[in-house]
C-alpha cells in the first residue's frame, strides 16, 4: 500500500507587492507517494520553486491545504522532514567541505561521534570520500553541488527538495550529475521534489512529472513515467523516452494557450 506523504488540495498563493497582486499559484492539486521522485517543469515564473517553497515552509499558501508526513509544512521542518538543495551550492567559503556538511548537525545538537559518522557516510553516498578537507574553491562547480546534497542529507531527512540544482553546469557534469542522483534515490530511498526547466532531465530522472502553465502557476498535467527505475543514459534515445518527453512538451505548450 502506498504511502502519501505531500498532499496538496486547492492550494493558492497570492504575493501582495507595490505593483498589486501577483497570483504565484491557483488551485494546485497534487498527492506525492512515499520514494517517489517527482520533477516539476514549467516556463519561468510558473510557480515551480514556489509550490517547493511551500512545502518547505519557506512560503504560506494563501488559501487551501497541504500536509507533509500528514502535517503541516511547519511542523515538517520542525521535526526535519526534509533536506533542500538550492540552485547555487551555497557553501560558507571559510568552512571544509566537511565543516559545511556538519553545520546543520552542529545546530540540531548531534555530538561529535555522530557528526563524525555522518559527514563520513554522506561523503560516501556523493562520491566525495577523501574531500572533507577540501575548502569549497578548490572543487569544480560540480562537485559542490554534490557536496550541499550531502549537506541536505546529513541528518537523514524522508524527503529531498532540490531547487533546479544542475541548472548552471554544463550538459556533460549535468548528465554524470543525473547519473549520480539516480544511483542516489536508489540507495535510500528518498522522496524527492526536483524543479528543472530542462524536459530530457526531467524525464530521465522522475518516476512522476508534474506539468505546470504560465504564471497564475496551475498543473495541466501529471504524467506517470513508465520507463524502469535502472536507467542507463542511452534510454533517452528510446522511443519511449522521446514519447514521455514529446507529452511534456505538449503539455508545456497547453499551458501556454491559457496566456491572456
């Protein structure tokens, strides 16, 4: 039995700024089960980072539900339900990689020992064994972006919020990245939320793909991905790689023709 764990009904957020109303998101309706991994793609300003936002009680809907863990986000990120990866790495530059990995854990209170074991397994999970002394300048791009997923999971939160983590790499770190990430969802079994604007990465990475229109932010589409969960690079040649990703498109285009 499936086990849902974001559940959104109705969901609006309206910002209120000098220039009048600006309607984020309207009517947002969507249930996550437990280990999936769900993309949200759309055009900019649809409201993708937004509804992760939310979720990540960064934002407040102005109207509807959601649950996290069937409570609210709030009390989701009070009992650390979720790690978030933002679109830069964003790591203190005085810090080690392994310095900047434990910082979370030195705030929660975990003790040395603990802080010690963590920062060593997470190092693991991303490839990194070996770079804890590291300071962040001396790693490619792509690598600290690998080193603040390892930082979101250090204390070994059910859910992962990436926020377009890939988006400024090139394709080939890009691709090696999904690669990685993959291997990564396989070997703990998080749930993931992962905003990109790129359809072949969404399509590659997700078990659920979550259309969303032009800003007022709503979802014209969820496709279930059919593909196996073991996905070499090469699938995206397959004909049914190109059907998913053909659907995304078309998809992306309806929202387009609710534009005013």
């Amino acid at each position: 039995m499936t086990e849902t764990v974001i559940s959104a009904k109705g969901l609006n957020l309206t910002f209120q700024t000098n220039d009048g109303p600006v309607h984020a998101l309207q009517d947002v309706n969507l249930e996550i089960e437990k280990g999936d991994f769900v993309s949200f793609i759309g055009p900019s300003g649809c409201g993708k980072t937004t509804f992760l936002r939310v979720m990540a009680d960064l934002e407040t809907p102005t109207a509807g539900s959601i649950l996290v863990n069937g409570v609210t986000p709030e009390e989701a990120r009070k009992s650390r339900a979720y790690g978030y990866v933002f679109q830069h790495a964003g790591l203190y530059p005085w810090r080690t990689i392994g310095g900047n990995i434990r910082l979370p854990l030195e705030i929660m209170g975990y003790d040395k020992a603990d802080q010690d074991t963590r920062v060593e397994r997470v190092l693991e999970l991303v490839e990194l064994a070996g770079f804890e002394k590291k300071f962040p300048w001396q790693l490619s791009g792509g690598m600290q972006q690998r080193a603040s997923i390892a930082r979101a999971l250090a204390f070994d939160a059910d859910i992962l919020l990436m926020d377009e983590p890939f988006g400024a790499l090139d394709e080939i770190v890009r691709d090696h990245l999904n690669e990685q990430l993959l291997h990564l969802w396989a070997r703990t079994n998080k749930t993931i939320g992962f905003v990109t604007h790129s359809i072949p990465e969404a399509v590659y990475l997700s078990t659920k793909i979550v259309v969303m229109s032009p800003r007022p932010g709503r979802i014209t589409d969820v496709i279930e991905s059919p593909l196996p969960r073991e996905r070499p690079l090469d699938i995206r040649d397959t004909p049914e790689f190109l059907e998913i990703a053909h659907r995304v498109r078309d998809g992306l285009r309806a929202g387009h023709a609710y534009d005013d």
